[in-house]
C-alpha cells in the first residue's frame, strides 16, 4: 500500500527553543476509501503544529 498523500498547513506561533516561526503539520488529501480519508482528516485536525526545525509543538 503507498504512502498517505498530503499537504502541508502552516500557522505562525512561537517555538519553545527558537522563538516565532511558521508551524507546520500535515493534512491528507481527499482519497478512496472517504471513511478512511475522513479518519486522518478528524485525527489530524487535533494534532499540534510543529516547529520545522527542531519539531516540538508550538504555541
């Protein structure tokens, strides 16, 4: 089975060791089967956005 396909939100917000930065996280893109695609889209809508260059949740 390949890899989810997905896109990339950005949100700027302050990292703990390096100050502002845009946050990123990963969203899935519509696929077969929906109710599998709606269960990543659910799940990632509760995920942190991350720093990029140390990965640690931001604020």
């Amino acid at each position: 089975m390949s890899a989810t396909k997905t896109t990339t939100r950005t949100k700027a917000g302050k990292c703990p060791d390096h100050g502002d930065v845009q946050g990123e996280k990963d969203f899935p893109v519509a696929s077969w089967p929906l109710l599998a695609y709606l269960g990543r889209r659910a799940s990632a809508q509760f995920k942190p956005y991350r720093c990029p260059q140390c990965g640690k949740a931001i604020t």
